[in-house]
C-alpha cells in the first residue's frame, strides 16, 4: 500500500530526475530511505556522462547499500524511483537485499513516451553446454554439496 510518506519520498525522487535534465543527463532518480525513513543516499541517471551503460539510479543505489549497509538495515529499507526499475536494476536490487520498491512510472508508461525504452532485443542464449566441468570451479570454491 502506498502511503502520504511514500508519495512524498516519490514526489523527491521526481525532483532529483528533472535536476538531472539540468546537468544534461537522462531525467531517471532514485533515492533509498532508511528503517526511519530518512534518505540515506540519492541517485540519477548518469549514463551518458559516464559512458557507462550501467549507470541507472536504481543499480548504483543497489551496488551503495550492498557495499555500506549490513544486511538487516538494507532489509528493511525502501527504495523510491521516478520509473520502474529495469531488468539490470532488478538484479541488482534483488542481490543487494533491499526491503521494498517504490516507482512513480511503470515500463508500460515509460515505453508509452519514450518507445526507444523498450526497444532493446533480446539476446538468444544456449546452455547449459559443459554443466560437469562447469562444476568443478563452483564446488573448489564452495565446497562439496
């Protein structure tokens, strides 16, 4: 359910991606909120400026609280977004083990005003193809299961 709370970290989450447009990167923010709700940290979209197609809000907050947060404090933080995490970012974010997700635009939305946001071809994969010898580093790394 979302709350007043919620909205209003939502309605900053929109502020940070139209002051990106400022800097003349893509208009995509995000912020992550604590247990509290306080703002632990904020992020935008700096694809262009880095050249780095990984650089989406979402995914850097992810890769911060993995990297400055213990596990049970991320656990229980909310992360609020001007768009719908994308794939990469829901990766990301499931990895990091952050508590929840907020989004002011979903995809369906996003593609709906930008079509070149959704254009993107999947990419055929074959496998598993060597799922025994593929193993062994797995198992000298972990160990026997």
């Amino acid at each position: 359910m979302i709350t007043d709370a919620d909205r209003a970290l939502l309605r900053r989450a929109l502020a940070i991606a139209a002051h990106a447009i400022t800097l003349g990167d893509a208009p995509y923010g995000s912020l992550l909120a604590g247990p509290d709700g306080g703002i632990l940290a904020e992020a935008h979209n700096t694809v262009r400026r880095d050249d780095d197609i990984t650089a989406h809000p979402e995914l850097k907050l992810a890769r911060w609280a993995a990297r400055e947060l213990a596990p049970g404090t991320a656990a229980r933080t909310t992360m609020y977004t001007s768009c719908q995490p994308c794939g990469m970012c829901e990766g990301g974010i499931l990895r990091s083990g952050l508590g929840r997700v907020v989004y002011a635009l979903s995809t369906a939305q996003l593609v709906e005003l930008n079509p070149d946001s959704g254009a993107w071809t999947p990419v055929p994969t074959d496998g598993p193809a060597l799922p025994d010898e593929a193993r062994a580093p797995i198992t000298a790394y972990y160990g026997p299961r």
